[in-house]
C-alpha cells in the first residue's frame, strides 16, 4: 500500500506554511519518499525532524525505541539499504529514495524472523525496549557475516546496551540461529 500524505498532514506542525521571517524557515516542510518495510510513503517534513521521530510519530511504527535519543544506546537501530543506522541521529530527509527496515518488518504475523524465533526461544526477548534494536543489530551483523564466532557476535551488538539483564541469552540466541540449533528452550 502507498502512503501518501499531502502538505500541511502530521509533521505536528499547524498553522499556515507562509509566515514571514526565522519561524517560517523552522516551519516549512519538504517532500520526503523513502521505503519503509517494503511500503513506499510520501510525506512532508520539517527538515529537522529525525528518522526516528518520523516513523513513530509519522508512520506510527512504534517498534523501533527511543532510550538516550544521542546514538549511545542502540534502541533506535534500523537498516538503511541494509546498512544499520541509529534512527535518533539521522535526519529523515537523508533516507530519500532509500529503503528503511524497522523490526515491524523482520518478520510477519505469526511467521517471525529466524532471529526473531530463535530469541524467543532462547529466552533472550528481555525487554520490549532494547530488543527491537538487538534484533536488527543482529540482522545487520548477520548479513554482513552470516557464521559470526561468539566474539564476533559481542561485537556486533556491542552498541546496543542492555542495562538491566545481560548479553549471554541473547548471544545464545544467535548461535542457535546460526548453526540451525534453535528451538524451544526458555530456562534460566
Ligand atoms: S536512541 Fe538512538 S542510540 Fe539511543
Ligand atoms: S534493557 Fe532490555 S533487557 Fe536490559
């Protein structure tokens, strides 16, 4: 489906686009198309407005999490032409005609990512605010090097920061996943 927004829609900026003087520069909005999850959308943004403000604000795709909101933590993490991006420093209007993958797009209702699967069956699904960015760490590290070692791994997510449990499920998660161990085993 093809999301088209008009001029003068969300951006949550109101009031009329000619205004004379340093306000109107804040105000005014540009065209912006980019792909998100295999949708194309169109819409108009305030040049200052973040990756991250414009899909959860904008597109409503909410998986993707704000923590430090200064590239520190990783839970804004996206692929971007599958390059991962922290979403909170990337300016929306650098996506432009690119393709965005958030973790709404990893997988499908009832049919989720290997990654996806081998995290819940690892018990390594710790939290609903850092694993969104974990998962697609993982799925960038793991088209970049589809066999990490365990060191390879820690570094591959080693800009995504857990700061209440631990790492050794998650890592678990993506050994399983890589040598096709996965399977239900949520002890510990
Ligand atoms: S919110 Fe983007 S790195 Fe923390
Ligand atoms: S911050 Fe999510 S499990 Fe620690």
């Amino acid at each position: 489906m093809r999301v088209v927004m008009k001029e003068g829609d969300g951006d949550h900026v109101s009031g009329p686009l000619e205004q004379p003087g340093k306000e109107n520069a804040m105000k005014k909005r540009i065209p912006l198309s980019f792909t998100v999850n295999g949708e194309e959308v169109d819409l108009y943004i305030s040049p200052s407005r973040t990756l991250l403000e414009v899909l959860r604000e904008e597109l409503e795709l909410t998986g993707t999490k704000e923590g430090c909101g200064e590239g520190v933590c990783g839970s804004c993490t996206v692929l971007c032409d599958g390059v991962l991006v922290r979403s909170c420093l990337t300016l929306a209007m650098e996506v432009e005609g690119l393709e965005i993958t958030t973790v709404e797009g990893l997988g499908e209702q009832g049919k989720p990512d290997p990654i996806q699967q081998s995290f819940i069956d690892q018990g390594a699904v710790q939290c609903g605010f850092c694993t969104p960015g974990m998962l697609m760490s993982v799925k960038g590290l793991l088209k970049r090097n589809p066999a990490p070692d365990e060191e390879e791994i820690r570094r591959g997510i080693s800009g995504n920061i857990c700061r209440c449990t631990g790492y050794a499920k998650i890592v678990e998660a993506v050994v399983a996943v890589t040598t096709g161990s996965s399977q239900n085993n949520t002890e510990g």
